[in-house]
C-alpha cells in the first residue's frame, strides 16, 4: 500500500505545483490589468488637458477673427472655393473635363 500513497503523494504535488502555477498566473493577470488601468487613467488625464488646452485655443481664434472682421459667412465661402480647387486640380476631373470635351466637340461635328 506504499505504492499506491507514493503514488497519491506525487498526484498531490502535481496539483500543489498547477494551482501554484495558476495563482501565480493569476496575480500576474491582476498585476498587468493594474498597469492597464493605471495607463488608461494617465491617457484620459491627457485627453482631458488636450480638450482643455483645444478649447481655450478655438475662443481665442473666434476672438482674433472677430477682431479681424473675418464672419463665418467669409470662412464658408474660402473654404468652398479652397474645395473647388482642389477638385479641378484633381487628375480624375481632369480626365473628366477632357472627355466631356471631347464627346462634345464630336457630338458637334457629327452634326454638321
């Protein structure tokens, strides 16, 4: 029968040595989530800063076209035409404009 307590003795070890794995697995979890929350925490700190820092910013530039007569009516219509051009710079408008260009000028020679 002292066979068979060595052997319940070794299974005992085996599973003492897994759930120490187990726990020390554990622990090492807990300690990484610690760090991420601890992280997350510092990033959202930052985030709030920024949002701080960012407002203050856009008051200040209100302020400064205020002052210098630029209206919302103005910015719209510069960023309208600032979108224009961009768009007839376009390789894909060009090819456009070419192409309608060219089917006009057939269509108009076909009917003549």
């Amino acid at each position: 029968m002292s066979n068979v307590q060595n052997g319940d003795e070794g299974i005992d070890m085996g599973n003492n040595a897994i759930l120490q794995q187990t726990n020390e697995d554990q622990l090492e979890k807990e300690k990484l989530m610690t760090e991420y929350r601890e992280e997350l925490a510092k990033i959202q700190e930052d985030i709030a800063t920024l949002r701080l820092v960012l407002n203050d910013k856009i008051k200040r530039e209100n302020e400064l076209k205020t002052l210098l007569g630029i209206s919302f009516v103005d910015e719209i219509k510069n960023d309208l035409n600032e979108g224009l051009s961009s768009i007839k710079s376009s390789a894909a408008y060009q090819k456009t404009a070419q192409t309608l260009s060219d089917f006009t000028t057939n269509l108009v020679s076909n009917e003549t």
